[in-house]
C-alpha cells in the first residue's frame, strides 16, 4: 500500500467515528424508545396480548418525532371556526352526502330502525370524519401511538390506544399490522380510536367481523351505535339556529349552561326568522361559537351526544349543520364575524392553481392548506403591500390573485409515452369472445351483439335498454324504460379503430396534452382499443351490472370500469397505481347527450363558476348564468372546462321534454363542447349534426390532476338520471 492509501484510510476511519457520534443520540433515543415498549409488555400481557404476539408487532418500530407537535395543533382549537366549517360543510360535501344518502338509503333505513339515529346524522360523520371513506390518514398506527404513548404528553392515554390496538391485531378484527390512520390513531371510515372499536364498534354487514374499515355498513352501525350509547334520543333534534336579541349577555352561553327552553324563550331568544319558539321544560344550552356577533344556536341532549364524538365545539356543529344541509337546509344564515369568510374545498384548490401559476412550489393543487401554501400565500401577501402578512387561506387572497379574467394557470404535467404493445392492440380483435359468453350466461337481459354496426354487449331489461361498445369500452346507447336514448352517436362515424364519435367515450390516463406529444392519440390511448369483459352480473331490481378493461400491461397504471345499468346509468373509472412511483394523470367521461337542438338548452349548476375557455386560448372567465349557446362573448359554440365545478349538473331540454341530471364523484372537472356550426362544417363525422348534441362531461381534468401513489386507487363515479319535464 502506498502514502495515498494510507492517508485515505486514515480519512475512512476519522469519518466513521464523526458518524458514529452524530448517531450516538439517536441510539440512545431508539435504546429509550425500546426500554418504554419492553415496559408495556407486562400490562398487554393482563390484557390478554400474548408474548409472541407483542413481540412481532413491536419488534420493528421505531418512534415518529413528527407526530408529537400535532399534540398541540389539533385543527378543531387552533382554526378559526369559520374557516373550519367552509371546508367541511360545503357543497361538494352536502352533495357527495346526498349521493351517500340514496346509494344507502335501506342500510341507513335499517339502522334508523335499530338505533334511533337518522340517516343524516350519521352521513355527516361519515362525511366529516373522512370525507366519505376517501381520507382515512396515511400514518402507520402502530409507530404513531407507540410514539405518543412513549413521548410528549398524555402518555397514559396513548399507552391504552396502542395497547388496544395490538388487541384488535391479535383478534382479528383488523387484519393488517401496516393499518393508517390519523396522527392521533383515529383510523377507518368514521375515525375510531383503538378503545372505541374495541367498545364501540359492531357488525353491520353480518359476516362476524367487526370492518371500519373496508365494511360501509360496520362503519355506519358502529357511529349510529356510538350516538346511541353517548345519549341519542330518537326522533330529537339536535338543536338549530337562533337570533339572540339586543345586548344579550354572552356569559350565559356555553354547552353546559343549561336551562328550560322557556328560560331562552323569556329571555327574548326566538327562531333565526324572529318568529317564536314554544316555550318547554327541555333542557337547553345557547351557543355563541363566535361571541355575540356570530351564529347563535339553541342545543339539546342530542348535540352533547355528537360533542362526545370529538369534544370540540367547531367539530359537532360541523356534523350538525352538515346533517342540515343534507335534510334540504339552506345553512348558517348569520354572517360570521369576520371580514374575510373562509374557503370551501374547491376555492382552496382555485386558490393553490393559482398559487401554482405564479410559480409557488407548493405541490398539487388538493385543496389542503398545509405550510407550503401558507407560506405562498404570505410571499403573495407581502407582494401585495398587506398587513398583517398571515399566510391565511381566504376570500380575499383568493379575489385578489383570480382578478376576473385573465390567463389561466398552467396545467400540470402528465406526461405519457405510447405503449410499446399499443400498435398491435389497436389492430387486435375483441378479446371478448366465447369466454364472456359464458360470464354473460346467467344475466338474463344481457346478450352480445351489434349496434349501429359495433360489436356490443346488449341490455335489454323492463328498467331500460343500453349498448356497450367493445371497441373503446364506450356506453353508446341508453335509454330508460319510457324515454328516448340519452346519447348522441354520429351518423358520419368513420370505421374503426378511428374513435367512435358519441355516447361515452372513456378519456384516459390523460385529457388534454399535458405534457404529451402527438405521437399518442387526443384523449388517451384506451378510446381506441378493444376492451375486454371481465364480469357480468344482475342486480335483484333488475340492473345490470358489468365490469370491463382495455388490455394495457406495460403501464404504471391499471384501469377497470364498472356499470350498473338500470333506472340510473352509473359508471366508474378505477385506477390504480401499480407502479413504484407517484403518477399523475386526467380523465374524462365525454358524453354526448343527444338534444332536440342545441341552440334550445340550458345546463344548470355552472352558474358563478370560473371556467377555462379553450376557443380564447385558455384564458380564465366566469360562467354568467345558466350555460346556454348564446354567450354574447362567444355565440354559437363552446369548448370550457370548468375546474372544481361542484359534481352536480342538469341538462334541461325543452324539445324532447326531459331533464338529465349528473353527478360526479371524485370528478372536479365538468367540460361543455359544441362546436357549432363553423367548427362542425370542418369535421367530418360531425358536419350539419351539431344540433342535435351538447357535450356535457365528467372528470378530472386541466388544472384538476389526480395524484396517484403507489398502490393507491381512484374512482371517477358519475350517475346520470334522466326525468320528463
């Protein structure tokens, strides 16, 4: 070995003991952590964990430093509850609730029946603890309460949580020892903690497991059971909102300073219309969440029964005006006290486009306000010349950086290659063949044949009639019992594998070209393949439910879409990442709604909605009204996409007397396309049949990209829902 090698090792050993002294700490915090787990062991074991058991299930953590500042953060105490409330209680919530409400509705009949509690009540849990099932926490339970049980304060009681949990692994009841949740350990759709699981939780669906997590119907059994052991009283409301008279005493106020309702009543408290309240003996307490200024709110026994869920106050009237809203209320009718009211879920996301087009590095735009926005919003503040420069998500920032019209914030990237099997597929016939046959033997209405010249799978049912193509997967015909067929399909169409011009076209893993050349077809690859039946089956009402794919292998992503055909259309989009990697893409469901004329329908639910107009280059306007073709700015054609829209449109046609209503769930995107007569003219699968179709879509489009992590799944759901005028 020469000088060189010498001096190099002396290097590789000073290094190593440099390394050796920075970890030092970090041993003796992992050597604490270890000590705090091996003292548990002795009281799991009197609560029936056996050694081994513990054992395997702690062998492997190590403590999340991370979780203990959020000790002290908890949103319900620290956000202003006007903002609290904008988020949760907004109208894709109330809409997406109303969706739960009648896909449900027996299960949530059932439990009404055994547990008193109504169907919306529990929805708004449901609704506020994860938003319906799709947020359920992305933290390993297990390290997060072994963490808290171990540091910070409060340790006893997460000492129990963690303890409790480890008994739901060893029983059964849950089946996965990586189980996410919330910081805190809440976890599954209605956010229990360990120990009410353990207590709380039932069987809802019947197959002797107790599921809070994959099961809707455990879920929404274990929150009604919940309700009911925290004192609901059946038939009772919760309590509503009051106008409080002149120079009321505040102090008097508060959840336990209760008195006979006549009390209020005599104290000058009447309905938030000023008329009269009967007086009554019922113990009553007055809410002022934001002092005398705000909202005031009589509350009964059935509030502390929704209070004990999540002792916060912002909390339980989140769940009790969500409920409101889904029984058909307007809202909080007095003004919150504060000049700049807080965002619904769609203006957050509005508002981080926008950030993200002015160049703030703040990640997606998925309408949770963390500190990468909050610090965006503070440099857009100070920029501003504002005071104070509080990085606050609100009306006002959100005024002042969309300022009417303008150029739209650039899309993100969603880049996609073609296929390398692409080419081959395009020109494969159906793998739908002898194989499906057998899968459709036992659907009685469903038969495989053409239409208008496509091969198709066929329903015919008293509930309706519908086609579905097998080139491109695409619903191309659907008619109701007692109404004309909902879709448009081209007379002009070309021959395949040229994509069939009508009915439902499925747009995916991308919209528009967001970073894709044009080497790959508009739209996506799977509009232009041959798609394969995987299942057939029939509902007891008679709906026929299919579920297909298009036969992509050499992508990140996976695709499978399910219909169910009956007196609604319902189709899903499912995709999953089945890659390593974070992908992102759009999609679309590009329907074709056929219409008497065009020139004579309106679409509700876009008016006040900023839209993206395509025909002026992108640029940013708002939507003046109810949509219709005759926009004095642009007559005559339309080509929009209309971020975070709501989910929830009507297409109104006076010439065939009907209305088709669509709801999206999990689509922020609605798209409205015609393109008139000149721009028709230049089609030639389209030419002098404009008239007779509007576009009127579903997805996640534009600046509304979907973020997919590995292994995770998304859903774009519409229902479409046709009504006679």
């Amino acid at each position: 070995m020469g000088p060189h090698a010498s001096t190099k090792t002396k290097i590789r050993a000073a290094l190593a003991l440099c390394m050796l002294a920075a970890a030092a700490p970090a041993l003796a915090q992992d050597a604490a952590f270890a000590r705090c787990l091996a003292a548990m062991q002795p009281q799991a074991a009197a609560r029936g964990i056996d050694p081994a058991t513990f054992e395997r299930y702690t062998a492997d953590l190590q403590p999340d430093p991370t979780v203990l500042p959020l000790l002290d953060a908890q949103p319900e105490f620290t956000t202003p509850i006007w903002d609290y409330l904008a988020g949760l209680v907004d109208d894709q919530r109330v809409a997406d609730g109303r969706a739960m409400l009648a896909t449900h509705r027996d299960l949530l009949a059932r439990l009404q029946g055994e547990y008193g509690v109504d169907p919306e009540t529990v929805v708004a849990v449901w609704g506020v603890e994860s938003d319906y099932g799709r947020v359920t926490g992305k933290r390993p339970l297990r390290v997060s309460l072994a963490t808290l049980a171990c540091e910070g304060r409060r340790q006893d009681f997460f000492r129990g949580e963690f303890l409790a949990l480890l008994s739901l692994l060893q029983s059964g009841d849950l089946a996965d020892p990586g189980i996410t949740g919330s910081w805190a350990g809440a976890f599954g759709q209605t956010q229990f903690i360990p120990t009410t699981y353990a207590r709380i939780a039932v069987d809802g669906d019947g197959d002797g497991r107790r599921d809070l997590v994959g099961s809707v119907p455990d879920a929404l059994a274990s929150t009604a059971n919940y309700l009911l052991r925290a004192g609901w009283s059946r038939g009772e409301p919760w309590g509503y909102e009051v106008k409080i008279p002149a120079g009321f005493e505040a102090g008097k106020a508060g959840r336990r300073a209760k008195r006979p309702l006549a009390d209020w009543v005599a104290a000058g408290v009447t309905r938030i219309d000023g008329g009269a309240i009967a007086p009554s003996q019922a113990p009553a307490a007055l809410l002022l969440p934001a002092g005398g200024d705000g909202p005031a709110f009589i509350a009964f026994g059935n509030y502390d029964a929704i209070y004990a869920y999540n002792a916060a106050e912002s909390y339980a009237l989140a769940i009790a005006t969500l409920a409101d809203r889904l029984r058909g209320g307007a809202g909080i009718a007095t003004p919150w006290p504060a000049d700049d009211a807080g965002l619904s879920r769609a203006q957050r996301r509005e508002l981080q486009a926008l950030l993200l087009a002015r160049g703030h590095d703040i990640g997606a735009a998925d309408g949770m306000v963390g500190s990468a926005t909050r610090r965006a919003i503070a440099a857009e503040q100070q920029r501003l010349g504002w005071q104070p420069v509080d990085g606050r998500a609100g009306q006002r920032i959100l005024a002042a950086l969309a300022g009417g019209s303008g150029p739209a914030p650039l899309p993100p990237s969603t880049a996609f290659t073609l296929p390398a099997a692409y080419p081959a597929l395009l020109q494969s016939p159906s793998p739908t063949t002898r194989k499906a046959l057998k899968k459709m033997d036992h659907v009685e209405g469903l038969s495989l044949g053409t239409f208008q010249g496509l091969d198709a799978l066929l329903v015919d049912t008293p509930l309706a009639k519908a086609a579905v193509s097998l080139f491109g997967g695409q619903v191309v015909s659907y008619a109701p019992a007692g109404q004309a067929d909902v879709f448009w399909l081209s007379p002009l169409r070309a021959d395949l594998p040229t994509p069939i011009r009508g009915g439902t076209p499925v747009c995916w893993p991308y919209f528009g070209r967001q970073g894709q050349t044009n080497e790959v077809p508009a739209h996506g690859f799977v509009r232009t393949l041959p798609w394969q039946l995987l299942a057939a089956g029939r509902e007891a009402d008679g709906t026929v439910v299919l579920e297909l794919a298009p036969p992509l292998q050499d992508l990140a992503l996976g695709l499978r879409m399910q219909l169910r055909i009956g007196r609604t259309l319902e189709q899903r989009l499912v995709t999953t990442n089945t890659g390593r990697e974070v992908v992102r893409f759009t999609e679309a469901l590009h329907n074709y709604f056929r219409v008497a004329d065009v020139a004579q329908v309106r679409i509700e639910g876009l008016a006040g909605r900023p839209f993206l107009d395509k025909n002026d280059g992108g640029n940013r306007h708002v939507q003046a009204g109810d949509w219709d073709l005759h926009d004095p700015r642009d007559p005559g054609r339309a080509d929009r996409l209309f971020p975070d829209a709501g989910g929830r449109y009507r297409l109104v046609d006076p010439g065939l007397r009907r209305r088709i209503d669509v709801q999206a769930s999990d689509g922020r995107t609605a798209i409205v396309w015609n393109p008139g007569e000149a721009g028709a003219a230049k089609m030639a699968d389209v030419g002098p049949h404009w008239r007779q179709f509007v576009c009127l879509e579903t997805g996640n489009a534009g600046p509304d990209v979907v973020e997919l992590a590995p292994g995770a799944t998304h859903a774009l759901v519409q229902t479409i829902t046709v009504s006679p005028l």
